[in-house]
C-alpha cells in the first residue's frame, strides 16, 4: 500500500522549505505554508528531483498518481479533490476536502471519482 513518504511546507517564495513528520491540512493548504496556485501538490516519491517543492510525498507509482486527476486521494484521515497536474513540474495539484493532520507513513488510497460533492467508492 502507498503511504505518505514526505512532507514539506515552503513559507516563503525563494526560501528554502521545512521538513516535517506530520502536518495539519487547513481548507487553504498545510498549515504554516505560502498559498499557492493550489492548496496541496502532491508528487510520486519516484519524480523527486532537487527543486521540487511539493507539500506531500507518496510512494505512488507516477502513472497511479497522474490517473487520480478526478478523484479523491486519501492521506490517512485528511481528502483532497486532485484537480490537476502543473504545467512545469511532476505530480497532481489538489483541493482540501476534509482537513487534518497528515503523518508520515500514513496510508495513502484513491477513493472513487467525485460526484456532486461526494466520492463514489
């Protein structure tokens, strides 16, 4: 099963970021984290390159994560609607459904599509 491998918030542009074990998922993002074109983007631990500076790292396979575009990624107890892939840089952008905290080696699932504001499962 895929988990959550890392987790990063970048408080300022053109600063470096902070590493942390866990996280709180606000409506707006990872808490402590500048907003963004997204609240949450999430990259497969494989597409990890030096300048990447995505909030949450996950042992999904590239094409696993790329396909959940539509649905509902689960990351433990929090849910984000993934809305779409940037257009510069690897993973999926994603909307917070349900806040919480995320920890690392917390389980990561694709619920079903969303519908009318719900997951089909």
């Amino acid at each position: 099963m895929a988990e959550v491998v890392e987790l990063h918030i970048y408080p300022a542009h053109g600063e470096p970021g902070h590493t942390l074990s866990e996280s709180m998922v606000e409506p707006d993002g990872l808490a402590g984290d500048r907003r963004k074109k997204a609240a949450v983007q999430v990259v497969a631990a494989q597409d990890v390159r030096p300048e990447t500076r995505a909030n949450v790292v996950v042992s999904m396979e590239p094409g696993e994560l790329a396909a959940s575009i539509g649905s509902v990624l689960r990351l433990g107890a929090v849910e984000l609607d993934v809305t779409g892939a940037p257009s510069s840089c690897p993973g999926v952008y994603a909307a917070v459904r349900v806040p919480g905290t995320v920890h690392l080696g917390d389980p990561v699932t694709v619920a079903g599509p969303v519908t009318d504001g719900h997951t089909s499962t």
